[in-house]
C-alpha cells in the first residue's frame, strides 16, 4: 500500500468515456425518493365500520373505558421535584482527557481549563440548561499519565489522586451561570462590548465544598491542600512527586483570582476584537468595585 | 452502463452508419441524435506524461495525503491562439479528484434552484370569497339541493377546497459539507471528463469579443465558458469581452456553484483561484464543529 493509488479511484476512469454531466442529466440515488402513497379509496375511506373510530368519536388518550388509567393509578413521587434548581455537571473521564491530550487538541504545556477543553470539543457544556461546569470522574484513572494544570468544577477522589499521581495540579472552581457563559464562548461575548465581570462567589451550599481542601477548592487554604496531597498519596499508595523541583513548576503554579474568568484577563477590561486592543478603566469607583 | 460505448459522436456515428449500409451514403434526414455525445474532434489532450519538459508552475501548499498523489495538469494561456501549454500544475486529489458522487449533484442543484423559491401562488377559500353569509334558500321543502352558503367549493365562483396559499417559501438549508463536497465533486467530475482548463492569468489582447470565440474554436473547449478569477478587479479586457458574449461567462471565486459548472461546458481556473479554493474545500475537511456560527471571527478560519 506504498505506492500512491489514483485519486478518485475506477469512477473517475468510468467517467472520462461518459457523456458529460450536464443539468439534464443529474437525478437522484435509486432508493432516496420514496413517494408517499396517501389512502385512497376503500369503502369506508380506511376508518373501519360504525361505531367512535368511524365516527371520529374517541375518547383522549390514556382514557381506559372508566378503569383508573396508569397515569393516575401510579402515587405521585418528588423524583424530578426541583430538577432545575440542581446544578449539573457534565463528566468529563480521565480517559477522554488522556486522547484530547494524546492527540494534540489540549495542549499539556498551558494551564488547562473549560475554554482550552471546549475549544477542543471534548465536552459540550450548555448553560441554559442548569450545568454548572464539568467534573473529572476516574474512568481511566489507570492510563492517565500526562503531568497537567487543570481546573474544573468538581472532581472525584480517584481523579484527584490519578492527577497528583502524574506529577500535575488540580483545583475545583465555582462559576456562576453568567460567567460560566462567557467562559466557555469567549468569542461571542467579546464582541457584545461589554466589560468583563467580576466571577461571583458560590452560594451557601456549595462554599463548604469549595473551602474544603480533600476537593482541592479554590477557597481553601494552601497548606491545608499540601496536607490533604500528602494524605490522599498515602491512601491511594503512590509517592507525591515534587512539583516545585519541576521545570513546569510556574505553569503548574498558574492560579486564577478569586474573581478573575480568563488567565490574563482582569475583571472590567473591554476586550475590542476588531481592533484587538484592551481598554481598562480608570475611574476609581469602577477600579474599586472591580477589585472588591 | 453499457450505453456509453455505443455513443461515439454526431458526425462520427453518422459516417460510421452510413459506411456499414454500402447502398446509402446520406444520413438519413430524419436522424436524431442527443446533443450530448461526446464530439471527437475535442482536443483530448492526453494528461502530462512525467517526463514532461515544461516546468511545474504550481505545486500543492497543502498536505496531500501518502495514499494519494496529486492531479496533473497542463497550465495554458489566453494571450495567444496558439494553443501551446506553458506549464504544469499539481492540483489536491481532495479537491479535484474525490469520487464522482452524482447524487450530491443532484441535490446541491436542487437547493440552489430551490431555496430562493418564493411561490406567490395563492387562492381565496370559502370564507375569503367576498359573500356567502347567508344561507341562499331554506333548508326543506324547495326541492334543491341543500346549502348553507353561496361560496362554498361546490359552487361555482366558490372558494378553492385545497388550493395554494399564500406565498410559499421552498427554503432549506443542506448541511454545509454537503455542499462543500458538492463544489468538490463539480471540480473533479469537471477535471475527469476534461472540460476544465487552467490559465495563468486572464490577460487577453483585445477587448473582442470575436478573439474569445476565436480562441474557444481553435482550442475546441466546446460551446460555453465558465471564467473564474479570485479577486475583486478583472482586466478590462475581459470584461468587455466577455459582456456582449452570452455563452461566456467571467464570474469571481467566491461565485463558483455547481449550478453553473453544469450549465456551462468548459470551466477556465487561475492559478489564484486554484489556490483559493483549494484552501477553502480543504478547510471543511478536518475542522471542528462549529461553536459559534462561522460568521463570528474564529482563528483558523481561511
């Protein structure tokens, strides 16, 4: 199979000794147009003889003769009670992270987060749909070996030990609906003009998992995460390599801001795409709150 | 399938008959022949052997896959009549020799004649027919035919039952590597038969109309010419030529559709244009779908 094969192949061959193709002669494939027959004739028109199908008279479906259908039979239950109040997450496998890498649509050497992962089509997130980000699940935790800066929603414990295992960071980060939009499609939001806001805090239920150090949150002290590294690496049995002796070890430090969506990007900066330049504000007030 | 091989020409088949049946040496005059059979006297200029002494003026920018190797083909010139090429281009199997996939054809012909349809068809029914209301006579005891209103579809100067309403609108949309692959097959299926021609540039002498026809003649490229040069000027030239010509047409890069490649014959590239649309077609074949859609700025976006 060396030897290069004729483009096209034995139809363009075919082609050169047949009429030319012209408007009068395309039709289409055998087979795709299937005309539709529509009922015609019958004695009693294809309704059946007398009685409520004849007539057009039957009862709405579900409606089982005066028997108490199923639909109302079955007790109610909250099983689907609030299911838009729930944040989601969609999940995101160590496995499917080891091919994005491995086949060069994420790039290990930069920090990785839900822009690098969107743009690389390996998760589609929809915010208008109650998702929240993406969680790291440890399906494939035995093949991951990539040394990696990453940041994502939520995170499972084998994941966690999988990533420091290899030499890499993680941290679990909260974004509110509005900037978790403007994270994962950057372009769009850009070119409305408006300045970047400022990410917002998580609520009441979730600050107790994002100050926790076990989840890696962002909230949570730093010595107690170098704790909890040390802990985790002694129950999954593996020793925690030593980042800070690492070449990468600036990159694996990139941290963002508690308020900050885009690494290199502040709060209140109005990013001009046809112009490409940044505009910053200078009025005090607007700094202030800005910075808050 | 088979019909192919018994087609050979209009006046060649004619002598051909009339050589077999030694009594009559006329064509009969009640001899009807389609007008698409492939005429012999069409220069069928052999594609470049590889020892070719013309230098390759163009070569692939683009990767071309190990297991296909690139299109030949002469590059020839408008300037002179004589007909002698000027060089060899390579052109992307991806792009001038996918397979020949007349069924795409047909549907990128059909969505382009289709989805500007705008049917203005339009009927009035029973309640738009101006009267009506009342019912015309009482319901028993005339002796006709019961009725309840005077425009009702059974009477005459009544409302249309199932007539067509309003304007109408034919709009769909194919997929776009639907129609990419379309253009792409257009290209190649153009290329296979040989009725595209590649030109260096589009200088001609004159502004004569006469001249183009004069060339087409002489170089046999058959009865229409599809122009395309990327670009947003043309030579005055050709323009001027090409605008009392009716079976010559000069359209830019960004213009080329299957429909037209169709209805003319022969179709005439720049080496620009190759490279514009090869960087365009090419372009749909390994992206990522989109995000956004495409009219916003993507950084890869050709």
């Amino acid at each position: 199979m060396s030897f290069p094969k004729k483009p096209g192949g034995k139809a363009l061959d075919v082609l050169q000794n047949l009429p030319r193709i012209t408007l009068a002669n395309l039709r289409p494939e055998p087979g795709a147009r299937k005309t539709l027959h529509k009922q015609h004739g019958g004695n009693r028109s294809g309704r059946g003889h007398k009685g409520e199908r004849q007539r057009g008279n039957r009862p709405r479906l579900g409606f089982e003769g005066g028997q108490t259908p199923f639909y109302l039979a079955i007790p109610k239950y909250g099983y689907n009670e609030g299911h838009s109040r729930r944040p989601q997450y969609q999940p995101l496998s160590l496995k499917r992270l080891q091919y994005l890498i491995d086949l060069g649509r994420v790039d290990p050497t930069q920090p990785i987060d839900l822009t690098q992962l969107v743009n690389a089509r390996g998760v589609t997130i929809q915010p208008l749909k109650r998702d929240y980000g993406v969680q790291l699940v440890d399906e494939g935790a035995d093949i991951f070996a990539s040394k990696i800066n990453i940041e994502v929603q939520r995170a499972s414990e084998g994941a966690v030990a999988a990533i420091e295992r290899n030499g890499g960071v993680i941290t679990t980060g909260f974004y509110d609906p509005i900037s978790l939009g403007i994270l994962i499609k950057p372009v769009p939001f850009f070119l409305r003009g408006q300045p970047i806001p400022k990410r917002m805090l998580p609520g009441e239920d979730m600050v107790p998992y994002y100050t926790d150090a076990e989840n890696r949150g962002y909230l949570a002290d730093p010595e107690k995460i170098q704790q909890a590294r040390l802990a985790l690496a002694k129950k999954y049995g593996y020793i925690l390599p030593d980042i800070s002796k690492d070449e990468l070890y600036h990159m694996l430090a990139m941290r963002k801001d508690v308020r900050q969506i885009f690494f290199g990007l502040a709060p209140g900066w109005v990013v001009s795409m046809p112009e490409k330049k940044i505009l910053k504000t200078t009025d005090e007030k607007l700094l202030k709150y800005y910075s808050s | 399938m088979f019909r192919c091989t018994l087609v050979v020409c209009g006046r060649g088949v004619a002598k051909r008959f009339a050589s077999s049946f030694p009594g009559e040496s006329a064509l009969p005059p009640n001899l009807l022949l389609p007008t698409n059979l492939v005429d012999p006297a069409r220069l069928r200029r052999p594609p470049p052997p590889a020892d070719c002494s013309l230098p390759l003026l163009r070569k692939c920018d683009a990767v071309v896959p190990a297991h296909l190797s690139p299109v030949q083909t002469w590059v020839e010139t408008l300037a002179r009549l004589d007909g002698e090429p000027l060089g060899l281009a390579q052109l992307h199997p991806d792009v001038f020799a996918v397979h020949p996939r007349l069924d795409i054809l047909h549907e990128v012909e059909t969505w382009q004649r289709n989805y500007k349809r705008i049917s203005h068809a339009s009927t009035k029914i029973r309640s738009e027919v101006r009267g009506g209301g009342r019912k015309p006579w009482k319901q028993k005891g005339s002796g006709r035919a019961r009725h309840g209103s005077i425009r009702s579809p059974l009477w005459k100067g009544g409302g249309v039952a199932n007539g067509p309403r309003g304007p109408t609108s034919y709009f769909y949309m194919l997929p776009m590597k639907v129609r990419v692959q379309g253009l792409k097959v257009a290209l190649s299926s153009k290329m296979a038969q040989q009725y595209l021609h590649i030109v260096d540039s589009l200088n001609i002498p004159s502004p004569d109309p006469q001249y183009l026809l004069d060339l087409i003649r002489h170089k046999h490229w058959g009865e229409s010419l599809l122009i395309v040069d990327v670009g947003e000027e043309f030579p005055e030239n050709i323009l001027q030529a090409t605008a009392s010509l009716k079976t010559v047409n000069i359209i830019p890069a960004i213009g080329l559709n299957v429909h037209s490649m169709l209805k003319h014959e022969a179709v005439v590239l720049t080496l620009e244009t190759i490279k514009f649309l090869e960087d365009k077609l090419l372009w749909h074949d390994q992206r990522y779908t989109p995000l956004y859609p495409f009219k916003l700025p993507y950084s890869d976006f050709p």
